[in-house]
C-alpha cells in the first residue's frame, strides 16, 4: 500500500514545476496518516526547500522526518541533516537542540564522532560565510563553536576571532581576547 502511494506521490510530482510540488506535498502531508508515508513527504518537502536555499524549513521538515523514522540510524541521520540547515541559517539554540535529541540516540563512540563532524560543518560554514564577504555571519560561528569546543581547539579559534573582530571594529572584544 505505501510504495503504491509513493509511486503516486512521485508520478504527480513529476509533471509539475517546484512550487506546486511543495503545495502538493505540504497539502498531502496533512491527509496522510501513515508514518511512512508522512516521512517521505518530509524528506521530499525537505529536498525541495533545500533546493530553494530555504534552509530554515528543510531543517523543519528533516526534523519532522527524523520524528517519524522508525530506527535509530534513520532518527540520527534525519536529526544531522536538519542540524546542518538550522546552522545555514544560524539558528544555533535550535541545532544545539536538535544535536542533543541526536546524541540521546547513539553510544558514547558515535557521540564523539557526531560532535566533531557538527564542529567541521560549522568551521566550513564559517569559512563560506568569510569567503562571501560574510564577516559577521562567520563570526557567529566561531563564537558559537569557541563555546563548544576545548581549551586546545579554543588557542586556535583566537585568532581568528581576533581578526574578524579587529574586521568588523570590535576593538573591546578583541583586546579582550588578546588579554590586554
């Protein structure tokens, strides 16, 4: 029954431009009752908007997507995915909580794996941000991963954040961190 539906989904889908995908699909999910199928609406709703640039409702539905998945795997991989699109957009009291529902998840091991993989997102999405000419948006970053990260990775994190304040004319922040 559900593969029929997603065939279905997937035909209609086909013939029509992305905006009236995303109406159809956002239409459909509230008609469906079933986990599977309400899932894989999320994650086409999700590719959609990612496709979009609108990283905020990916993140929302990769999140619906990982609250309907059935094992834990799926639930951690839905979990990273909206975690990487709330951090495209810098809303990082929500990937910080999307990050914990991830970790409540897994083993200790897989933990550590998942914590350094969040800081190398954020670190590239810094350098993007700097790249584009995004000083303030890459500083927020870096703030946020210098209050996550430990004492060793923080003397690296220092000097950027001296440069990008220097940048930016937060003279006080920087002579903050440089001691003086």
């Amino acid at each position: 029954m559900t593969e029929r539906e997603k065939k279905e989904i997937e035909e209609k889908l086909e013939i029509m431009t992305p905006f009236l995908q995303l109406e159809f699909l956002e239409k459909k999910l509230n008609e469906v009752e079933t986990f599977d199928i309400k899932r894989f609406i999320h994650q086409k709703l999700a590719k959609l908007y990612f496709e979009k640039k609108m990283f905020n409702e990916s993140g929302k539905h990769m999140e619906n997507s990982a609250e309907t998945a059935i094992t834990r795997k799926e639930k951690r991989n839905d979990y990273m995915r909206a975690l990487e699109m709330y951090t495209r957009v810098g809303d990082f009291e929500k990937s910080e909580l999307i990050m914990n529902k991830a970790l409540a998840l897994v083993d200790q091991n897989e933990q550590l794996e998942m914590k350094a993989l969040r800081k190398q997102f954020l670190m590239s999405q810094a350098e993007r941000f700097e790249l584009k000419g995004k000083n303030n948006n890459a500083l927020k970053v870096y703030e946020f991963v210098f209050r996550i990260c430990d004492d060793a990775e923080r003397e690296k994190l220092k000097d950027k954040l001296i440069e990008l304040y220097e940048k930016l004319g937060k003279i006080r922040e920087a002579n903050s961190l440089k001691g003086i």
